[in-house]
C-alpha cells in the first residue's frame, strides 16, 4: 500500500484534509444531465482555459456532483470516459447541459441552525480521515466502522462517514476506483451565520498548510463580479452569491492537494479534494 509522506509531513496532509470542509446539498446525488450540443468539453478546473480532458457528444450522459454551481455557471460532473472506460470527473458549463431530474428545493444536510459563533479549529483532535491511496473498501470500514451511507455511480463506489473532525460535524467521503481508494472529501455539517468566517478560515488553513509543505504550485483570488471589491466586511457575501472565489492547489508525491471556496445562490462549498495522482491520470 502506497504512503504519503513520513513523519511530520503526512500529520500536515492528514490535518488539513480534516479542516477542507465542503457544504454541500444532498440533493446533488445521483442526479443526471445530458448534453444538448453536438459536443461538450469537459474541463480540469471551471475555466474555460483549463485543460479539455474529454469532449462528450450529443446525448451522452453524466452525474451531477454538486448542486451548487461553481463561478455561476460550471457544473462538476462524474462521467463515463469513452477513451478508457473508467469514470473521471470534471466541469463542464450548464449552456452544454439539460437536467434529466425535475428541479426542486434544495435540502441541506444539517437540519440545525446557522452557527453565530464557531469555535476554533482544534489541531489537537485525534481523528485524522484515511490517505492510504489504494486501500480496499474493507480496509476503511475496518478502521471507521459501520459507514453512514454507501452510493455507486457507474463504476465509483463512495462510503461516507458522520463524524466530529477538528472540533467540526463532518462528513468524511471515500472515493474508490475498482475498489481502491483515490480520493478523500470531507463536508461541513453546519453553517456559519457570518459567511466571513469561511474566508477566515480558508486563508488561516492556507497558510498553515503552505508554512508545513511549501507554498502551493497555484493560488488564485477571482473577482467574477467585483461589486463587493471595496467593502472587505460583505466578501462572505460575495462568495455565497458566486461574485468571489479562491482557489489553491498542492503537488507532493503521490497526490495532488485542491482546496476550493465558492458558492452561489446564497450557500458556500469550502471544500478540498486529496486525490492519488496514479489513479486520478488513469480514472479521475
């Protein structure tokens, strides 16, 4: 089984994967779109200037990962690569796309109340989610117990687990290709009332991940509509209506580190993905 990193290094990388919360609607699951254009890119990053990874024609279909969409307009999708078989996943505009799904109100996964006052992130908690790229789907219910929620989507299988990471609800998502594991997502399971905080605690984790493993290969703040530019104090605001986002990424052997903060229509997705770059260049 292929490690991280040894020692201090690889408690870095569990640490702030256990503070990459992502807030996400449940509604996203298992929900189709097709495309409606004689051909759709499919694009590593939601940038038209990212590279195409695959084109899609006409009729083919794809899983929606995330009902919240990213600079207002890029969907993140799983789909079924025609060149390889395999399912990889990517952004692709919602001009390109028709829902296969009626559109109803999005449920949140939390049923409680925003969070006013959060406390800080506890660096000290135990609990670090599993990175051993490659590990089997009993492997991690053996270390994290009976899982929350089990869902395949073509030929993925992801497990899902409820738990208290960095004094935060979580909920920890594994990713497994062929029944090996290649990715790991975490997700908030609150909401902060001050929408600042998000940016607060982006910048902080950024900073610490960079003083840790070195500065990230790409670090970028974009302005989709500069309205908010001026007032510091509405940022938040910016980013939950799709006007702000930041993005940040990591190279270190064997994986590939995405920290992302955007939203729109009012919700914030603070998240990260932690991907085996071995299996991602084959299936992701």
């Amino acid at each position: 089984m292929r490690q991280l990193n040894a020692g201090g290094t690889r408690f870095v990388i569990a640490a702030a994967a256990a503070l990459l919360l992502v807030a996400l609607p449940q509604a996203a699951q298992a929900k189709k779109l097709q495309v409606i254009q004689a051909s759709a890119d499919i694009h590593l990053d939601a940038d038209s200037s990212s590279p195409v990874i695959e084109t899609l024609v006409r009729g083919a279909t794809m899983t929606l990962a995330s009902a919240i969409k990213m600079r207002t307009r890029w969907y993140y999708v799983y789909f079924t690569s025609v060149q390889t078989g395999k399912t990889r996943s990517g952004y692709i505009t919602d001009d390109m796309v028709r829902k296969l799904y009626p559109d109803l109100k999005i449920v949140q996964i939390t049923a409680e109340d925003d969070t006013a006052a959060p406390e800080a992130l506890d660096f000290n908690d135990a609990y670090r989610p599993v990175m051993d790229w490659g590990s089997s789907k009993n492997t991690i219910l053996e270390a994290e117990g009976r899982p929350l929620g089990l869902e395949k989507i073509e030929d993925v299988e992801i497990v899902t687990f409820k738990r208290y990471v960095m004094g935060r609800r979580c909920l920890v998502e594994y990713v497994f290709d062929d029944d090996r594991l290649a990715v790991t997502r975490l997700s908030l399971l609150e909401h902060f009332s001050d929408k600042n905080r998000y940016i607060e605690d982006y910048l902080k984790l950024k900073d610490y991940t960079a003083s840790k493993i070195g500065a990230p290969a790409a670090d970028q703040v974009v302005w989709q509509d500069p309205t908010l530019k001026g007032e510091e104090a509405l940022w938040g605001r910016a980013v939950s209506n799709g006007q702000l986002e930041f993005q940040a990424r990591w190279d270190i052997p064997g994986t590939e580190i995405r920290m992302k903060l955007a939203g729109g229509n009012n919700e914030v997705a603070f998240g990260a993905e932690f991907s085996d770059n071995g299996m991602k260049s084959a299936s992701f």
